[in-house]
C-alpha cells in the first residue's frame, strides 16, 4: 500500500511537502505514511482517494484498477 501513494505523488508531479499541505499536515507526518512508519488513517485515504481520484480499495493494494467505483443508486 505504501509504495502506491508515492508512485501515485510521483506520477502527478508532487511533492510529499504539497501532498501533506493539501491534506492539512506536515511534511514529515504525510512521509512517514509512504515509509510505512506510521498507519494511514481512513479520513486520510479519504482524502488521497479524492486527490487521486482513485478507490480506497485501489490505495490499499486490495483491486489494481486505480478507477473508483460508480455510485450506486439506492433503490426504493
């Protein structure tokens, strides 16, 4: 999972400093994410899945498809 997020910054030419601004954070803390070190929380992969326009499932490694899924209409 980790891997992911960095090739996904990598691929759309940011740094880990604009990632972790945009995601209301500091640099080192949104590092430690890549490495690793630290678990991403949800409200984060939330917010990368936005930034990425990708599926959680996609982050997590758990589909290689990076298409998020089409909302489904709830039926009556």
């Amino acid at each position: 999972m980790y891997p992911r997020i960095r090739d996904l910054r990598e691929d759309h030419d940011l740094t880990q400093t604009q990632v972790a601004k945009t995601l209301g954070m500091s640099q080192t803390g949104y590092s430690k994410y890549e490495t690793g070190e630290n678990d991403i929380p949800t409200a984060v992969l939330i917010k990368l899945a936005r930034l990425y326009k990708t599926s959680i499932d996609f982050l997590l490694g758990e589909t290689d498809d990076p298409k998020p899924p089409r909302k489904r209409i709830p039926k009556n």
